[in-house]
C-alpha cells in the first residue's frame, strides 16, 4: 500500500457505538476516574507508596500507580477501533501490544524497582512493534525510524517529567486534544479524544493536592500513546507540515532535553532522579505546584493553536512557527533556572 493510500484510509471515518462523540468522551473520562479511584485503594492496601525526599517534589507520602487507570481506558479504546476498523486492526493491535508492553514493565517498577536496562529494552520492543505496525500501514523506512525514536524518547520524557501534581497528564491531555482536532476524523482522533478523557478522569486525584501519582505505569504509557499518535499523523501529514506535530511536545521536550543537556555538561551523574528541571525549579520558587501546572498547559495550549492555525500556511509561516515557539521555549527555559538559581536540593 502507498504512503498517500494509507493515509487516505486512516483519515477516513470510524463509526463508534453508543452515544457518538459525547457517549465516547464520557466512557472513557469515567475508566480514568474510576480506575483511579481503584488503582489508590491498591497501591494503600500494597504499601506502593512514594515517600518525600531530595530528589522530589512532594512533602507528603503519596501513592502511585493510578496511570493504570489511563492504560485501561487506552486499551479499551483501541480494541473499541480495531473492531470498528477492522482494516487497520494490526495497527491497533500493534499499539495495544506496545502500550501494554510500556505500562507492564512500569507496573512492575512501581511495585519494586527494576534495573533501567530491563525497563528500556521492553520500552525499546514496544517502540519496535509500532515502528513495525507504522511501516506495514504504508509509512515507509524514515516515517518508522521516526516512530521507533518517537516512542523512545517519549516514554522516558514523560516519567522524567512527571514531578508535580497535575503535570503529566494535563499536558498529555492537551496535546492529544491538539492532534485529535488536527486529524478531524479518523483513528487519531477518537483515540486523541479517547487519553485527553481519560487524563481527565485521572486529574481530580492529582489536582489541585495529589491523593495518587500516575506512576511509571502511567507515565510512561502516556509518552507511548502521544508517540502512537504523532506516527499515525506523520502517515497522512505532508513533509513540509511534519515539524508543526512537535508544537504541543514543546514544553517537555524543551525542558527535559536542555536539562539534561546541562546536567551533563556539569559531569553529573544525569542518569539520577534530581530536581533540577525547570518546572521543579519554578514550583519551588513560588511554593507550590498549581500555578506551574497552569502556566505549562497555558504554553501547550497556544503551541497546539499555532499548530493548527499554521497547518494550512505555506512552509515559510511552518517552520517560522516551529522555530520562533522552540526559540521561545528555550529563552523561557533560561528564565526559569535562573529564577530559583540553584539550591540544596539540586543534587545528582
């Protein structure tokens, strides 16, 4: 099948059950918040429980592992389109399998630790299974090497990003809203709807004081799903446009690539959990979490208007986009470590 065919078929209608579009958004906003609900009277009755220290952000005791509600609701999701789309079955089922890969190896690490080779080399299968799904759908060599990076990068991005209540999953929230609105029909967009839901149904758990993180289960499944999503866009998008999908990653990719970049340039040992990131910094120069939530969504949600208003523009205004936002997004960076400078805290 051609790239342009694939693509074609992909954009094309999926039909769901039920009560359309308000019916899909509630089922699955209701698996995040019941699922979470369950996933905190699991993790107290197993002691999974995530204590205060240096290396965190949070004061009080807290559990983890809720993120299993949001792997659930994905699954549910994808089964729900593999049935309704039968000739794109394999591409689901890849992703389900990755997906389950990904929250498998968190679950596990959220009930006792794991080395961090074990855990990438699942997180490496899972980012083979979709790369294999995206090039039997007619995307080519460069479109699954893509995808395979994609699902690498993001699943780490998002566990080393996941530091304060609300974060994570607002921001994956908004940017699978973006790429939903992007694909206009489709898989991608009930399967963009189906995580902004689930997310959702997480954050009254999470927010404004968390009573429950997403754990590894939760964070690193929802960097696979953002991953799952972009491919399935880069199938249909053309070349010159590809660039704008990078626009609601922006805020994390921006802060964890130039944290880390720092952090190695300093010669030390990076590979360690630290609070040194800017959002981590910035929620301890003004004493809480809300407002540094509310200032990251307020990033992503312009990052994702901008990809949507320049999606139709010629590749001058696309890349003037993308360059003038990542361009901003590092200046704000620069601001935010300097704002709290560096403590006691910043150890690793």
């Amino acid at each position: 099948m051609g790239h342009g065919q694939a693509a074609a078929q992909l954009r094309g209608g999926v039909s769901v059950p039920g009560a359309g579009l308000p019916g899909w958004l509630a089922l699955h906003c209701a698996v995040g918040l019941i699922g979470t609900w369950l996933a905190r009277g699991y993790a107290l009755q197993h002691a999974l429980i995530d204590q205060p220290g240096a290396r965190r952000s949070h004061a009080v005791p807290t559990p983890r592992g809720g993120g299993i509600a949001i792997v659930a609701a994905l699954l549910l999701a994808l089964a729900w389109l593999a049935l309704a789309d039968p000739q794109h079955a394999p591409l689901h089922a890849a992703i389900g399998a990755g997906l389950s890969l990904v929250a498998g190896i968190g679950w596990l690490d959220d009930h006792r630790p794991l080395s961090p080779w074990l855990r990438l080399a699942m997180h490496a299968m899972a980012a083979a299974l979709l790369a294999g799904a995206i090039f039997a759908a007619g995307g080519g060599a460069l479109v699954a090497a893509g995808a395979f990076m994609l699902a690498l990068v993001l699943v780490n991005v998002w566990n080393f990003m996941d530091g304060i209540d609300g974060l994570a999953a607002s921001q994956a929230a908004l940017a699978a809203v973006a790429y939903a609105l992007l694909a206009g029909n489709g898989p991608v967009f009930w399967l963009g709807l189906a995580l902004a839901a689930a997310c959702a149904g997480f954050l009254p758990y999470n927010l404004p004081r968390a009573r429950i993180f997403l754990g590894d289960v939760g964070s690193g499944a929802i960097g696979f799903a953002l991953a799952a999503l972009v491919s399935m866009l880069l199938l249909g998008v053309e070349g010159r446009r590809a660039p704008l999908l990078l626009l609601p990653l922006c805020a994390f990719a921006v802060d964890a690539a130039l944290t880390l970049g720092a952090r190695m340039l300093r010669g030390e040992r990076w590979w360690l959990p630290h609070t040194q990131h800017a959002y981590q910094r910035w929620a301890r120069s003004r004493g809480g979490h809300a407002g540094v939530t509310a200032g990251y969504a307020g990033w992503t949600f312009a990052a994702g208007a901008i990809m949507l208003a320049a999606s139709s523009q010629p590749t001058v205004v696309i890349m003037a986009s993308v360059g003038g936002v990542y361009l901003a997004a590092c200046v704000a960076w620069w601001r935010l470590q300097g704002m709290a400078g560096r403590t006691m805290e910043d150890k690793g």
